[in-house]
C-alpha cells in the first residue's frame, strides 16, 4: 500500500472518481480507454495490491476478487482475496507475469492514504506505483497505468488509520473500481470482434466469389435459375 498519493511516477496529473457519483463506474471505464493503450499484441494484466489482513489494505484484493466474480473475457486478473499480491510475494508474481504474458500492458490497483477532502476517491493516472514507498520498504515498481483508491487520512499514525478504515469506504471504492474496470473489458471485448468480423467478411465474400466463379465455368450451358422463361 502507499501511505502517500505522491508514491508513484507520474506522466501527466491523475484524474479523480468518487465512489458516490452514479455515473463512476463509466467515467472510470473511459478514464482507462483513454489512458490505456497496448498494443494489439499485449495482453492486459490487472495486478491488485493489498492484503486483506489489513482493512485499508484490502482495498486490491477485494477489487480483484469483485471483478473476477464477472468473469472478464479481456483481461488478466492477478490479485484477490484468495491469492493476494503483495509485500512478500510482488516480485516473484511480477516475474510469473511476465512469463506468462508477452510484454503485458499492466494496470496496477492498490489502496492509499491521503487528504481528507480525497477519501473515496480513485484516483486514475499514466505511470507506475511504487508499492511500499511509504513503508520504506524497496519493491519494484508497478503498471503501465495506476488507479490508487484513496480510504483514508494520512499524516498521523498512518498504520493504526489504515488499520481503522471504515470497510463502507474500502467495498465502496471496490464496487467503483471493479464495476469500471468490468465496463471496460466489455468495451474491449466489443472492439476486437469488430476486428475479426471484418476479418471474416472479406474472406467470406472473396472464398463466396471463388465457389460463384467456379461453379460459373463448370455449368456454363446450365440455364441461370433466376433468368425469365
């Protein structure tokens, strides 16, 4: 988790969400549309950081385990309740990643502290986040692109408020990322079968020419069912 928003790399300023506006999920989704663009070639790995050993810290898992339970047909989901991303095990999962997946285009979720008037914000952002830079501790950095779900105040006893988050804040802002995230693999789904289908126009109409032409020179005396008598 970062204690800070300011813990991760920045491209361009992040753009905020609150879990209370109706329209969040969609903004969300059109947020990672726009920010979000792998190649045609990448996969598109999710990577959810947290614990759920932590109320504030669950924020990634729980978020992960949301979006899996809507089965995404896009993307890659790593990080739930049941088989969390964190501390102890970030690079050795970064590293079966990236042996699974050629090259992925990664966004990174994780939970993070901040101020007051920010809580129950996610904030979406080009750039990696630097899990455990609040913590002192060295971890590798994270995502093509970051959400960071902001649950709680920091700047005084930061671990005793991440551990005193209200769970209403945590499932609120993870019912706001999933749903988004799930919206958008819709939206991704929908695009590549375009692809294809145009795809599969062009040989359908270029092998229905071939059988037409073919069956054109071999019954060329045969009367054409569709002439007038």
């Amino acid at each position: 988790m970062n204690l800070r928003t300011k813990f991760f790399t920045k491209r361009g300023k992040s753009n905020y969400v609150h879990y209370e506006d109706e329209e969040g999920p969609q903004k969300l989704a059109m947020l990672l549309q726009r920010l979000a663009q792998p190649l045609p070639s990448q996969d598109i790995v999710i990577v959810f950081i947290g614990t759920d050993r932590s109320t504030g810290d669950s924020l990634g898992p729980l978020s992960g385990s949301l979006l899996l339970d809507k089965a995404p047909e896009v993307l890659h989901v790593y990080g739930t309740l049941g088989d969390p991303v964190h501390a102890v095990n970030l690079e050795e999962r970064l590293t079966q990643i990236h042996e699974t997946h050629h090259k992925p285009f990664v966004v990174a979720v994780d939970a993070c502290l901040g101020k007051i008037q920010s809580v129950g914000f996610a904030a979406v952002g080009e750039g990696a986040l630097k899990p455990g830079a609040g913590v002192q501790k060295q971890l590798p950095e994270v995502g093509d692109v970051h959400i960071n779900g902001i649950v709680n105040v920091s700047g005084f006893m930061e671990f005793f408020v991440l551990q005193n988050t209200r769970l209403h804040t945590v499932m609120s802002l993870a019912q706001l990322i999933s749903a988004g995230m799930a919206m958008w693999d819709q939206w991704l789904l929908e695009q590549a079968p375009s692809e294809n289908n145009s795809k599969l126009l062009r040989e359908s109409m270029k092998a229905a020419y071939r059988v037409s032409s073919a069956a054109t020179l071999e019954s060329s005396q045969a009367k054409d069912p569709y002439q007038a008598p």
